[in-house]
C-alpha cells in the first residue's frame, strides 16, 4: 500500500491560493463528498476539496500532488454505486462537478464536445433542434458525463446502441504528473497504434483526469413506441429474449419483477399499468418497421405472455418508464441498507442466474430483489439488511456476494456489467481476471501514474 503525505497547513495554503472558496477542508466540506450513492461501502470525507472550473487548475493541483505524494480522488456527480469517488485514504476529492460547458455541437460531423460536469439529463437540451441524438441512456440521469466516460456506463437502450464507450471520439486528460493528453478527435476511425482513449474509458479516474470529451452522435428517431409483457413465471419470461431480439431491433428489453414493481409504486405514489403476475418484459421500439409491432405481439403470446400493452402515447409510456427508472431508489427506501452485485451474464444463463440469487437469498434469509437488461444479459441484484441486526447483515451480505459473483463467473460472467468496481468490488475482479491480466493492469496504473496519487485502491487496489 502507497502511504500518502498527510495534508498540511502549506498545502491548504496551495490550494485556497489557487482556487480561492473553491478549496473547501474541515466542515464546509459537505458530508456527500465522502460517500456515493451506496452508502454501504463507509464514509471517508477528504482532507480537502477542490472544486475545478478550468484544465488549468486539474493540471497545477495534479503536479503539485504527484510531487508531494498527496492522494487524489477524481470525482463526478458522485452518483456511482461501488465506491469509485470515496476518498478511502484521504487526502484531496477533485470534482470536475462545475465543468458544464457543452462547447460545440457540430452538425455536419454529428460530434458535440463539452467539459465532464455536464449531467446527462442536460445533454439533450443541448441538441434540440439540431436532429442529433445522444444514444447512451444510464438509469441516473443526474451522474455527469465524465463519470459516465470513466465508469463505461450502459442503460437500457444498450441493446440496440451500444453503451458510452461506443460514443467517445476524443477526449482530453490530464495525467497524475499535470501533462495534458490529447486522444482521438472527430474522426470515426483510428489503427494509429495502441488505443490509449479506450484505456481511459471505464479506468474510474485511475489513469488520469478527464477535462474535455468528444461524443458522436446519430440522427434522432422519429418515433418510439413500448410493450409490457407480464409472464406468470420468471422462466417463460427470460426465454422469450433471445426471439424477441430478432424482432426487428428492439432498443430496450428489461425485465422486472414485481416485488421491484410493487416497491416503485410505493415509492413514486403511481400505479403500474398491471402487475398481475410473476415478471414482466419492458420493450422499446425506435422507428419500427411496418409490421414489426404486430409480429412482436404474436411472438410474445407465442411464448407464452399473458397480454401484449402497447403504449404509444407519452403519458403510458411515462407511467412503466417511470417505474422502471425508480427501481434502485424504490428499494433503497424500503431498507436500512443494501448491497448490489452488478454481474453481467451470457443471455441465455439470466434465469439460471436469478435462480440461483433466489436459492441465495432462501438459504441465508436475505430479502433479495432484481431487475435488469434482458437484453444484455446484464443484472442488478440488491441484497436487503431489512432487520437484520449489524452484526448478522456484515456476515450474510459478505457470504451473499461471494455466492453470488461465483455464480455468475461459474456461468462464463463478469463481475460488472456498467456500474465498475470501485473499492467494493476489487476482489472479486482479481478473482475473476486472473494473476496474469491482473499483473498486467497493475502495470498500467503504474505507467500512467508512477506515484499511485490516482483515486488509489480503487479497480487495482493498492
């Protein structure tokens, strides 16, 4: 483990020189910069927090930490689920949260390029009028675009378009030592050697510090239409996937079920179109085909749907999308604390998958939900403390993840499928990769940041 230089009244004076009431330490550091949003995984505040407006100062900060051997934490939105942007070891939060220019959006090569604190839920209004379309759609609309980048985040329209990384045309970064990266561009196409911008995509800030980044873009659909359809049991419902995806390009295909839906009611105070049965398969269509929605119909009766709901106005489509996108709050409110094992799975093992979570949760007595990306094989499983005393939540939520990232490895899996590794979920990546790939990540980090300033014991460990 690296031991960092402790902060010190010159540092303090370093940082309040340069960003002025932007550098922040003792108690006018808000108690959210010490955690994520899965607040399971410990409260670490920083020393201080500096919060960037320019590249400029990432560079100053960053050189002046790399030669005093002082730990930095980048930071986004600080919405990420694994403890990626906990300051676990002290030292500095860097937030690049104030970093919300979008600086240009060029049309004729269908590219916008903007800092990393600009939120997702803003990006759109960027593009209106201009017929573009950013298609990545992470479920947490207020993460920032630069956390997105760093974490590779997926959402649900992944199935069809693909997740953040396969929008990233250029970026710029600053290195642990202040030097200033320059990769791709606005080109759609590059065999110039090693892809240095796809090593930063999902590196959690491990490798350096993102200040500017170029997204492609694509023209927006005309048109988007959803289908519900509940199964009486988990099985026919996962079964139905693989035909449904060669139905005419499906955008979305999630499953839910209805102990998750049960939940969202509650916590959004709105009824769920129908929640009479076992499991449901939430479908989005862009600019279908003719014919395309009729044949998807017959093909989910076919494999044994109860209905077929189509919901073709705003309001319908808002009630089930609404619900779905509440889910992680939803159960998050209906306990004192939980846990999330964010595997991702071959497609066809997302039943024998979510079988085995529910064989989890009866030998241990945890209240387990899911819900996730049928599409992509992709699952989001929360373990529940409910009642559980401390004592016996520590216990059965260590045994439960074990359990359950063995699963999905068992099953040709991996152990994250958008939400990264953070700190929380470093074990059972080396687990997972092996001492060779994990020799060779180890020797990365230490190319790119040499002193290990870099949001250190997060991805790699120490």
């Amino acid at each position: 483990m690296n031991r960092f230089q402790e902060i010190e009244a010159g540092d303090i004076a370093y940082f309040k020189g340069l960003l002025h009431d932007r550098a922040l330490t003792g108690e006018n550091i808000p108690e959210d910069y010490g955690h994520d949003e899965m607040t399971e995984y410990g409260q670490f505040l920083p020393d201080v927090l500096l919060l960037a407006e320019t590249e400029a100062e990432i560079q100053s900060i960053l050189k002046y930490c790399n030669d005093r051997h002082i730990a930095v934490t980048p930071r986004g939105g600080g919405t990420g689920l694994c403890g990626g942007c906990v300051p676990t070891l002290g030292g500095v939060v860097l937030s690049t949260e104030r970093m919300t220019r979008v600086l240009e959006v060029d049309r004729q090569n269908m590219t916008a390029t903007l800092e990393p604190g600009v939120l997702l839920m803003e990006f759109p209004k960027a593009l209106e009028g201009t017929g573009l379309f950013y298609p990545p759609d992470p479920g947490e609309k207020s993460a920032t675009l630069g956390g997105n980048v760093m974490t590779n985040a997926g959402g649900m329209r992944a199935v069809r378009y693909g997740v953040t990384r396969d929008y990233v045309l250029g970026m710029r970064v600053v290195l642990a030592g202040g030097e200033v990266l320059e990769l791709g561009g606005k080109i759609v196409k590059n065999a110039s050697g090693y892809s240095l911008l796809d090593l930063m995509i999902g590196s959690e800030g491990t490798l350096g510090v993102l200040t500017q980044l170029t997204f492609r873009l694509i023209p927006e659909p005309k048109e988007n239409v959803s289908v519900l359809a509940p199964f009486d049991d988990l099985d026919r419902c996962i079964k139905a996937v693989p035909r449904i995806l060669a139905c005419g390009e499906p955008t979305a295909v999630e499953f839910m079920e209805k102990e998750a839906i049960t939940a969202a009611e509650e916590y959004l105070g709105k009824q769920f179109p129908n929640k009479n049965a076992d499991a449901f398969l939430l479908i989005r269509l862009d600019d279908p085909a003719p014919g395309v929605l009729e044949e998807l119909a017959a093909l989910l009766e076919e494999c044994g749907a109860q209905d077929v709901l189509l919901a073709d106005t705003e309001e319908r489509k808002e009630s089930i999308w609404d619900a779905r996108g509440a889910f992680l709050e939803a159960i998050n409110s209906s306990t004192p604390s939980m846990d999330e094992c964010d595997v991702v799975v071959p497609r066809l093992q997302i039943a024998a998958f979510l079988v085995k979570a529910a064989e989890v949760s009866k030998i241990l007595c945890l209240r387990i939900c899911s819900f996730g990306h049928a599409g992509d094989g992709n699952l989001h499983i929360y373990v529940c403390k409910d009642q559980l005393t401390d004592r016996l939540w520590e216990e059965k939520r260590e045994i439960s993840m074990k359990m359950l990232y063995q699963a999905a490895l068992a099953m040709g899996g991996q152990v994250s499928g958008e939400h990264g590794i953070g700190h929380a979920k470093v074990p059972f990546l080396r687990e997972r990769v092996g001492e060779t790939q994990w020799r060779l990540m180890r020797g990365i980090k230490t190319l790119f940041d040499p002193e290990g300033i870099l949001n250190p014991g997060k991805v790699v460990g120490w």
